[in-house]
C-alpha cells in the first residue's frame, strides 16, 4: 500500500523546509585537547520538499536520530546531513542543535573550580555545499567608562552576554570563542566565588572599563587575527545597572 505522503500533490508548490523540532537526545560535543563532553541536544531536522511531494516521512527523521552517534564536529554533522538527505529523498538537508556546553572555572584566589553553564548552537546545511556556523553565548562582566569619569573612581558595573557566530575552516573549539569574548570584556564571571575572589574580580573589572561597543570591537579583533574564521557574526548587549534599558551593539564580517 502506498502511503499518502508518496501521493502526488498538484498545487506545484515547494516547500523550503518541512521536518522536525525539539528532538531531545543525548549527543556529544567536541572539548578543547580532544574528547567529548556529554550534552542533552535539541535537534531541529528538515528537508526541503519538491513541488509534486505531498509530504515526507517524519518518523524517519526520528529513526536517522536515535542511530546518530557522531560527535557535534563538522564533519559529524556533515553525515547527519547525510544520511538525512538520502533517507528522505530530498537534494537539501537542515539540521539546528541546542545544547548547553559547561566550561571549567577556577576562581582568580581561592582557586575555587566550578562550572559555567553556557547556551551553544550549531545551525548546519546540505544544499549543493556544506554550512557550519557554529554559535556560543558567553556571560561576562564591563564596567562602564563614563560612569567612572562621572565619579572620578569606581564606576557601575553590569552583567552582559556576548554571543558569536562564526563559519571557519579546520577546528575551532567552544572554549577559544568563550575565551575571547571574557578576555574582551572588564572581567569574566565565575559560577563560584568567595570574598577575596570577588574582590580581585572587582579590581580586574575597574581596570579595563568597557562600553559594548569596546566589547564588540575586542571580539571581532581577535576574530579578524584568526586565520580560521571566514565569517563572524557578534552581538553584546548589557544589562544597565543605572538604567531601565539595556545596551547593544552587533557587526558582521565575511572574508
């Protein structure tokens, strides 16, 4: 018996994506010296179906995910997109994949080690090429410049997320994009403090004041020096501690 997805649709229209959201599964994301660290991922699988198509099958999306073992590298990835393209029958493939990638922390006194959550995304594509973008949030802290020009010393300070994107050839782990937004900003943020820790982060902070334009800036520096990166996208936006708005700046670059 032929089933109704397989059935003729005569409208002759085509549909850019059809498929699946919010597949939860264990998969495994690559860390920084090799190996893995283990993650809950949220997967998103599509296809695109062709203007005759009535629809797909989309417990096989189900079935390709419940097999895939690979570890979220590009060329993992690659092979979900794959088995996807060929399973389904379709020239295009799509997959989006949220996780939560935890980094090491260790307090700058104490020693203190804990670790940061933070909210990652790979957003991959199988249309004639192959795409990889591969996204992190990363919390940090800034202090804001004109606040301590105001006051002549201290100046507020905030809690901010940077979050970059970037297409690269070879490998680029998490943990180099965590680093440099952190390394961008006044100060990290650390999930674990005590006193004294939270002193030397104060300290650290009030010495590099940043505006989120800084920020942004410091990012796409150390990005344009990596020889690996082909395209960035980077956004920052503050939480104002005096103020009832929020700050944002954004830039994008492709070579």
């Amino acid at each position: 018996m032929k089933s109704i997805q397989d059935r003729r649709d005569g409208r002759d229209i085509a549909l850019d994506r059809v498929g699946v959201t919010g597949l939860k599964r264990p998969a495994h994301a690559p860390v920084a010296g090799g190996g893995t660290q283990p993650v809950e991922g949220s997967f998103d699988l599509f296809v695109a179906l062709g203007p005759v198509a009535r629809g797909v099958h989309m417990s096989r999306f189900a079935r390709i995910l419940a097999d895939f073992a690979d570890p979220l590298t590009p060329s993992g990835v690659k092979r979900l997109l794959d088995t996807v393209r060929s399973e389904l029958g379709s020239e295009s493939a799509f997959v989006d994949i949220d996780f939560t990638f935890f980094v090491e922390k260790t307090a700058p006194a104490s020693g203190a080690k804990s670790l940061m959550a933070c909210p990652a995304m790979i957003s991959a594509s199988l249309d004639g090429e192959f795409d990889f973008v591969l996204t992190v949030e990363v919390p940090v802290m800034t202090v804001c410049p004109c606040s301590q020009e105001a006051t002549g010393g201290p100046g507020h300070s905030q809690r901010g997320y940077v979050t970059i994107s970037v297409r690269f050839d070879g490998h680029v782990d998490i943990e180099e994009l965590i680093e440099i937004a952190e390394s961008s900003a006044s100060a990290p943020v650390y999930p674990l403090l005590t006193g004294d820790d939270e002193r030397v982060v104060i300290d650290t902070a009030l010495d590099n004041p940043v505006f989120v334009e800084d920020l942004v800036r410091g990012v796409a520096e150390r990005l344009d020096s990596d020889v690996r990166v082909h395209w960035y996208h980077i956004e920052a936006e503050n939480f104002e501690s005096v103020s009832d708005h929020n700050v944002y700046a954004a830039i994008e670059f492709s070579r």
